[in-house]
C-alpha cells in the first residue's frame, strides 16, 4: 500500500481530487457507467486481457459536469491495481514542451513509457478555446500520433476528456485520423 500511495502522490493530482471515489461519483448515464466499467475491468484483470485494442474513452461534455473529477477516480483504481498510470492535462503538456525551447530534454521524446493509461484532461485547452496557432495544432497532432501508435499497439489506454463536440475535436485536430 506504502509504494501504491507514493505512485498516487506522483501523480501530482490537485487538491481538489481528494476524497474522489467511484462510490461517490454521479454517472451521466447508464452507458457511460458501463463504458468506464468496461477500462476498469480491464485495468483490473490484466492476465484475462486479449489480444486487442487497449480500451479507451472520450468524455466531452460542457465544464463542470464531472469529467476531471472521473479521470481523479480512476487514477485511483489504476494505481491500487498496479497500473502505471499518467495524468496531465493537455496545457500543462503544451507548457513543458515550451520549457523544453531553453535547452531542456524533449518532453515527448519518452513521454509515454512506463504508462499503461493516460488520463489526458481539457484535451485542446480549458473549455478547448486553447490559442489554435498553427504551431499549437502541428504540436497537438504530433502528441495525437504519440498517443494513437502505443495505444495501437495495445500498450496504452487512453481517457481523454474535452469540452469539444465531436465535430470540434476533428476541426481542431484538422481530421487526423490516430
């Protein structure tokens, strides 16, 4: 428990992620229910995994409606399952990859080892109004092709959350197919 707790420190979740839990949560939907039901079973029972996809989810819905406080719930059950789980959120990416101008390492480079589910928050910014210059979109679509070759390849799982429509997410990523 000692080192499952240290990884979850790790992880750097705000403060506002305490006390989250799944037994506290407020499903939108039954579907919804089922679909998160669906990662945890697998994040859960990986020696029952098939040769598959890894799943994954995109919960769009308008701020406030809890997205960010699932993404707190299943950080948790990730790491008390013994998964290596990342989370960030699509700004804090963008800034550390702006830092990385001053000499420091490429922060996409290796950013994806070692993490079996990424938990991927305010994809395309908070309320995805993120500054859309072409350098943001070229770096998104390089992070989007990061994301989509592990996840291909069945080593990651992936929950990215937005406050865009399905429509807006393709525009914004201008229709990149990963």
């Amino acid at each position: 428990p000692r080192r499952r707790m240290a990884k979850l420190t790790k992880l750097q979740l705000p403060s506002d992620s305490y006390g989250m839990h799944f037994k506290a949560y407020e499903w939108d939907s039954p579907h919804q229910q089922q679909r998160v039901q669906g990662l945890l079973d697998w994040i859960k029972k990986p020696n029952e995994r098939q040769i598959q996809a890894s799943p994954s989810l995109y919960l769009r819905g308008d701020p406030g409606n809890g997205k960010t406080s699932l993404l707190y719930c299943l950080a948790k059950d990730a790491i008390f399952s013994g998964q290596r789980v990342m989370y960030i959120s699509h700004n804090q990416l963008i800034d550390q990859i702006k830092r990385s101008f001053n000499g420091e390492k490429d922060p996409l480079k290796h950013w994806l080892d070692k993490t079996d589910l990424l938990l991927f928050d305010e994809f395309c910014g908070v309320g995805g109004g993120a500054n859309q210059t072409q350098w943001f979109k070229s770096t998104t679509a390089d992070i989007v092709q990061k994301i989509y070759e592990r996840w291909k390849s069945g080593q990651l799982s992936v929950v990215l959350t937005s406050n865009l429509t399905n429509q807006q997410l393709k525009t914004a990523i201008d229709y990149n197919k990963a």
